[in-house]
C-alpha cells in the first residue's frame, strides 16, 4: 500500500512538473506589449512643448492596415480640455501625434497600442507642464482633436503680417508742367528800319565816294599846271631864219 501511494504522488508530482514546464515555454509567447519609454517621460516636468507626444514598446506594435486604427494618444489638462493634432501615426514600434500644449499645470497623457499578439494594451503616463518665457501655448479642446480638423493656432501667432494695399488705391497727382513760351517773332517794322537804314549808309557812302573822287580830280589838275608853267618854250622858227 505505501509503495502504491508513492507511485502515485511521484505521477501526480510529474504531472505537475510538466505542466508548469508548458506553462513557463508558453508564458513569454503570451505575453502583451509593454511601454518602455515616452515623450513626455513619467512623472516628468517639462519646460518646452515637445515636438510629439509618443509613446514606444518593447517590441513592434501590429498596425497591419497602415492607417493607424485602434491606436490613439489622448492629452489632457486638469480642466479635462484636449491637447494635440489628433494625427496618430505607428512607425515600429513607437506611435506619435503632433504635440500642443496649453496653461501651466499637470497633465496626462492616455495611450492605446495593439501588441503583436493582437491584445489591446492601454495606459496612462502623467506629467507636469511648466513652460519656460516665450514658451508657445495653445488653448484646448473641449473634444479629442481630429487630424486636419483641429482649427486651432498657437499663441503668440507667427510673424505680423503686412497690411494690404486698400483696392481703390488713389493714384498720385501728377507734376504739373509748365510750358515755357516761345519768344516772340520780331515785329514786321523791324525789316523797314533796317532797310532804310542800309539805304542811308548806301547814299552817304556814294555821297563820300564823289567827294573823294572830285577832290583827287583837283589835285591832280592843279599838280598839272605846276609842271607846265616850269618847261621853257622855246621861240618857233620860221623857214628862213638863221
């Protein structure tokens, strides 16, 4: 009787052994994705407004349709108003969405994966906001954001921009320009003056001219007579005379 009672503790140990065995083999394979790291970090407080909120696994995370579905990144504030652009993307085995952020305080950021087993994993990972001078904020949503349909600018806005020209636009008066004027033609007398007086000038030059002419005219005769009163005249001789 004892031998038969051992016989059947050791099966029931070997039992137990083998099965214990199966289940550490299958116990790994069964295990879900976990987080192992994120933006932003657990229980961290940040200065600036991260460029994503994200979240990575241990191992690659099952996005077979490449559209992201049955993921999402959810931030809120302690006022329960949303935060970010609602654009989750998977990449391996990290999944993202645009990152905004609003007033001072403590928010939290819920995450949904699905592993690779096909398991739904989901999450939460608090952190604390407390933006440094010149931080860039933007008001929060009262419902989780939609991709391309968040309407929402962050504060300050970007660079001012430049006041339109107005569509009447008054043209600028042009210079006036003065004509100068031409100066005025010789009146028709001016001819006759100067004809007269070249026809005087003509009248005295002739007149000077004739005087000239008689006074060298009286010269030369009165030279001639001095020469013919200085000759001797000799006596004519007749035929006959010795």
């Amino acid at each position: 009787m004892t031998w038969i009672a051992n016989k059947k503790t050791a099966a029931a140990l070997a039992v137990g052994a083998i099965g214990a065995l199966a289940l550490g083999v299958a116990g790994p394979a069964q295990a879900h994705s976990y987080i192992v790291a994120s933006s932003p970090a657990e229980g961290s407080t940040i200065a600036e407004v991260p460029e994503q909120f994200s979240v990575t696994a241990n191992e690659l995370l099952l996005d077979l349709a490449g559209d992201a579905n049955g993921f999402a990144i959810q931030v809120v504030d302690a006022a329960t108003r949303y935060y970010g652009d609602g654009c989750v993307s998977v990449s391996g085995s990290t999944m993202s969405m645009g990152a905004t952020l609003g007033e001072p305080g403590e928010y939290r950021m819920f995450w949904q994966v699905i592993s690779a087993d096909g398991h739904v994993v989901a999450g939460e990972i608090p952190f604390e906001w407390a933006p440094a001078d010149g931080a860039v904020t933007t008001p929060g949503l009262a419902a989780p954001p939609v991709c391309g349909e968040t309407g929402v600018e962050p504060t300050p806005t970007a660079e001012p921009t430049t006041p339109a020209e107005p569509d009447d636009a008054t043209e600028e008066p042009e210079p006036e320009v003065t004509a100068i004027a031409a100066p005025e033609a010789a009146s028709d007398s001016t001819p006759v003056f100067v004809g007269v007086g070249i026809a005087a000038l003509a009248v005295v030059a002739v007149i000077v001219i004739a005087v000239v002419a008689r006074s060298r005219r009286r010269a030369a005769a009165a030279s001639g007579d001095s020469d013919t009163a200085g000759e001797s005249i000799a006596p004519e001789r007749t035929e006959g005379e010795e």
